[in-house]
C-alpha cells in the first residue's frame, strides 16, 4: 500500500473512534444522566492534560520555535476561544436561554482543530519513516478513546440527542481524514504548521476546560458527588501523563 493510502487508512480508523460513544446508546435516561457529568470531568482532565503534558511540550520541541513564541501562541488560542464562544453565545442563544448550551459547540470547534492536528502529525510520521507512522496512530488512538468518551459526555450535556451528538462527533472526527490528506501534500511544511497549530489548540482546550467544563463538574449538589468528579478529573490528567510516554 502507499504512503498516501496508509495515511488515509490509519486517519479513518482513528475518526472511527468517535463512534466509541455508541455504547451510551443502550442506557436508559437516569442511568445516563448519572454518568454524563463524569464524562465531562473526564474530558476536562484530558483537556487540561493533553494541553500541557502533549501539545505544549512538543510545540516547544519543534525546530525554530522559542517557549516564549510557543506561549504566545497558547495565549492567542486562548483569547481566540473565548472570542469563538462569545459569538455563539450571542448566535444560540437568546435572553439567557439555550436550547443547546454554547460550551457544546465550543467542545465541537475544539475536537475539530485537535482531530485535523492529529491527521497532520500521523501524514507527517507516515512521510518520514512508515515504522513511526504506525507506532504515531496507535499512540494517538489511545489517546483519542478517553477524549472521545468525553467529548461525547460533553455534547449529551449541553444539550444534544444521543443520535446527534454521536453524528456530530463523528463528523468532527472525519477532520483527522482530512488533516492526514493535508499533511501528505504539505508534508514539507507541515513542521511550521504544526509550530503554530499544537500551541493554539492547547489555547483552546485550556479555555474550554477551565471556562466551560470544570465550572459544570464543580457545582456538584453534594459532597460525595463533588470527590467523584474531581477524581475522574484527576483520572484525566493521570491518562494523559502516562500516554505522553
């Protein structure tokens, strides 16, 4: 099989991952509601994770990239997601009222950037050496399965039908397929891209994490509920430090 075919294959498979929420479609509505939040506090911990254990450190590690310049960029992700969400708000929703809350949607724009970030680095690994491309999919599969449990959490508790937001999650995942086919013709710029987008999508993340997602997990009605969710959260991270290895 070719390069190009091998990249496109490998990107597939990893867009199939946001299927992983099919499991939650067999649950009934209160075992679901119960669970919905632990996802979310789930997601944050990968958020947060992935933002400053992956994405940072190999922004940083890129050729020609200073910390400094890698931290402005975070800050320009950051401010730019907080844009993104005022503009949704004022969109969706009207006097205070949303039929789907606008954190959803920015969970949607921020799986959107890392998927096509993804399929970029695995074109990237596939184009310098066909071992690495391999062992670069496998390395971001696992680290796709939690964040996509979560995402999918994340949508479910923002408003969206099971049905839709497992579509939804799907469609933002085929951006790995198309970051992949972007990387193999780019493949020589690729590393400056990637110098730029791996510290804007941590921006993003750390925003939709420490806006969005932590203020749902945090106004737990008890106590127990509230060590639950900070556990899952710090689940999160520990998932994250370990597939950074």
């Amino acid at each position: 099989m070719s390069i190009l075919g091998l990249i496109l294959l490998s990107t597939f498979v990893i867009s199939l991952i946001s299927f992983i929420g099919v499991i939650t479609l067999s649950l009934n509505e209160k075992l679901l509601r119960r669970i919905v939040l632990m996802l979310v506090a789930l997601s944050a911990g990968a958020l947060m994770g992935g933002a400053f254990i992956h994405l940072i450190p190999e922004a940083i590690e890129i050729p020609g990239n200073s910390v400094q310049g890698a931290l402005l960029y975070v800050l320009v992700g950051f401010v730019f997601f907080l844009f993104i969400e005022k503009v949704l708000h004022w969109r969706h929703c009207h006097k205070g009222k949303c039929d789907v809350h606008t954190f959803a949607h920015m969970s949607l724009f921020g799986d959107t950037v890392h998927n096509f970030i993804d399929g970029l680095i695995i074109a990237a690994s596939f184009v310098t050496n066909m071992s690495l491309g391999f062992v670069t999919t496998i390395a971001v599969a696992l680290h796709e399965i939690p964040q996509e449990m979560g995402d999918f959490g994340v949508l479910l508790h923002g408003g969206f039908k099971k049905g839709k937001a497992l579509f939804l999650n799907f469609v933002t995942g085929l951006t790995a397929l198309l970051g992949g086919i972007v990387g193999y013709f780019l493949s020589k710029s690729v590393e400056s891209t990637l110098g730029f987008l791996l510290p804007f999508a941590a921006g993003g993340f750390i925003y939709i994490a420490a806006s969005d997602l932590i203020p749902e997990i945090r106004n737990a009605d008890t106590v127990k509920k509230g060590i639950v969710y900070f556990v899952i959260f710090v689940v999160g991270l520990v998932m994250m430090y370990f597939l950074a290895g």
